[in-house]
C-alpha cells in the first residue's frame, strides 16, 4: 500500500525562493512530493484523515551536514579514540551517531573519514532500511600522505599511481565521496595545522580519478598554500578553509568550489574542557580566530557556502547543526543563505538533484519547525517533526 502523509497550516519555505505560504499543504506519496505549496492548489488533500495540523509552525527541506565523522563521538581525544576502535565498535557507533542526527532533524549527511569501510556499510544499511539515520553519503577513508594528518584513520598515499589507484579501490568498494588531506589539522600531534602536503600532480590526479567515476572531492585545507593548490586542482569543497585569501576566495567563486566551513570544529574544542590534549587545544586557538574572519571574508566576496559540523570530533557531538548554522549567522552569512547553505546548495555540491528544495517528484524530506528561520536562527534547534522519504520519523508535535 502506498503511504500517503499531508502536513497543512504550515508556513512553507520550499528551498527554491524566499516567498512564503502561510496556510500551505505538504502531500506526500511513495516517499515523493506531489505537492507543496498554498491550501487552495492542494485539491482536498488537507482534509484527508491522518493529516497532520502544524499549527502555523515552519516548513523547510531536510537539512543536511555536508561534513561528519558518524565513527567517532565527540571524545576529548580524538586521534586515540580512533585508534582504539574495533570495527565492531565503530559500527555501534555509527548507528548512535545517525540516530542522534535524525533526530535533531538532518535527513542527509556527508561522512569524512571513519574507521576503514565501516561506513560505507553503515551508507547501505541506511538505504536498505536496516539502519535509522539520514541518507549517508562517504568518502569510507581519508586519503593522506606518509604519516600525515589523519592517517590513523586513512589510507597513506606517496604517487600519482598510488592516489588513482586509492580512490578506484574506495570507489568500487562503495564509497560516494572522495576526501583528500591537503593541509595539516588540528588532531594529529607533531604536524602543523597549516602545512601542505600533497604536491599539486597528486591533488590533480585525485580529481581526475574522482571525476572519472563520478564522485565529488572534499579536501582537508586549513592554511593558505594547501588551500590554494587544492582549489588550483579543482577540488569541489574545501573543508575548513581556516586561512583563505581574497585570490582564492575569487578563484573559489570562479571555478566554483565550495566552502564547507565547519566553525564548530575548533571552537568547540576551545570552549569545550580541559581534557582534549593539549596539542589540539594549542592549535585550535591558533586558527579559531582566523577562521572566523577568513569565513566572514568569504562571505562578503559571495562564496558559495555549505554547511557542516565536523561532527565526531572533540566535544562537537553528533546534531549539533543548529549551533554550526548559528555560528554562521554571527560571522556574516544572512538567515536567507543559512537556510540554502544547509539545503537547496548543500544538495549542490553533493550531486543529490532529488533532495534539497520541495517540489513535485522530488523525494519528499522536510522538516517542521518551531519558529522561523527566516527571522530566528534559534528555530533550527526546535523540531516538531521530521519526514525522510514520505515517512514521519520523529514526532515532537
């Protein structure tokens, strides 16, 4: 039997424009949009039995986190955390992890980096609807030099040979994303957050091979020179961008590569306690600062920006969104574009043309808030409902 869900008396934002219905109609059927849009076009179906009364609360797209770790939980140290996992562990994690985020009203996310394939298995389960959780999009292993940042949790590249043949392996083992450590970070002792690594034949070669099998390209870039090569080679995002220039920034804009900022990241490890080593903390604070201010650079040159939270790392729990996108607003980015960074354009630069605004035949994830976001950030961290797939899967009414 097909499913059919009505949501009515919703304020509608429906990722494709900013004009708003405040007596609108969701339908949903066999987990796909028919309608979306004010009460009179809705042709009856608001007064089927079973509809749902949102009581003039706000109707948005699914939200989505462009940058996870669904292995890891948040622990102070998360180099040694990594280390000590089983596979058998690391796939309980991924579960709770999903859970957590489904429930705080994110329908997809993009994972960066787990504990060898145990997310790409975590990526299937989710489809086949043996695990509850967003879809889940997954580069499986972060791609890394000879002990560089993120090799305990990576697969360690030295040639150009070695990098295609790399992501072929992930590509046909499943994964859907490809990510490469073009820089340092802030989590691997002994090695500067803002250093380079890979040489710029390697980097090329990893967007030729990943676009050769139709996969996009996240790359790990905290300082100036790594961020630069990386957007020279023609990566789709950089994560983090701690140090941008206004050169690269229009070079980003040009291309275009995106900005998955992940604000969350450092200052959570900051702000969060005493127990990160002391590395982490020492490295964060160094690059918090211009983070900040290279974000709010980006943002006044018209970047394009999508959101993520780094989730997984020190103190920066699964869910956490609502403090990512409200980080963003207070360095700049206006609600209008918070909205579509964790949308409409997130869905963009994921490949994902189905999800990411709410219209006929696309598939039918929303979300029902408590407020608007338009005019309140806040109204992220309030859920009422949430639907993936034409199905309500949390219920806060």
């Amino acid at each position: 039997m097909v499913e059919t869900v009505v949501v009515r008396g919703a304020r509608l934002y429906d990722g494709r424009g900013f004009d708003v219905a405040d007596n609108a109609v969701v339908v949903c059927e066999g987990g796909r949009i028919m309608y979306a849009g004010p009460a009179t076009g809705a042709r009856g179906f608001d007064a089927l039995p079973g509809a749902v009364d949102a009581d003039g609360r706000t109707i948005i797209p699914g939200l989505i986190d462009a940058h996870v770790h669904l292995c890891s939980n948040g622990s102070p140290d998360f180099a040694a955390d990594a280390q000590s996992l089983s596979a058998h562990q690391a796939r309980d994690r991924c579960a709770e992890a999903a859970l957590r985020a489904l429930e705080a009203r994110i329908t997809t996310v993009r994972d960066l980096g787990g504990i060898g394939l145990v997310t790409v298995d975590a990526a299937r389960a989710q489809a086949s609807g043996g695990l509850k959780g967003p879809r889940i999009l997954t580069a499986g292993q972060v791609l890394t030099v000879p002990g560089g940042h993120a090799h305990y949790i990576g697969r360690e590249v030295a040639s150009v040979a070695e990098m295609r043949k790399a992501i072929e392996s992930l590509g046909e083992a499943g994964a859907t994303a490809v990510k490469v450590i073009a820089t340092g970070g802030v989590l691997t002792p002994g090695i500067g957050a803002q250093q380079s690594s890979f040489p710029p034949e390697q980097l090329r070669a990893a967007v030729e091979e990943a676009h050769r099998l139709g996969l996009r390209v996240a790359a790990h870039a905290i300082g100036a020179e790594g961020i630069a090569a990386a957007v020279d080679a023609g990566v789709d995002s950089i994560e983090h961008g701690c140090f941008l220039s206004d050169p690269v920034i229009g070079e980003m804009i040009g291309n275009p590569t995106w900005l998955v900022a992940t604000l969350s990241a450092p200052e959570r490890i900051v702000n969060g306690g005493t127990e990160a080593p002391a590395y982490a903390i020492e490295k964060s604070t160094e690059v918090m600062k211009a983070h900040r201010k290279s974000f709010a650079r980006a943002v006044e040159l018209g970047a394009r920006i999508v959101s993520g939270t780094d989730a997984g790392t020190p103190y920066n729990f699964h869910g956490g969104l609502s403090h990512e996108l409200k980080l963003m607003h207070e360095s700049g980015l206006g609600l209008e574009r918070v909205l579509t960074s964790a949308t409409r354009d997130a869905a963009q630069l994921l490949g994902l043309g189905d999800i990411g605004s709410l219209e006929a035949d696309k598939i039918a994830d929303f979300v029902l808030l408590d407020g608007d976001p338009l005019n309140d950030v806040g109204a992220y961290a309030r859920v009422a409902l949430v639907v993936q797939n034409g199905r309500i899967v949390i219920d806060r009414r």
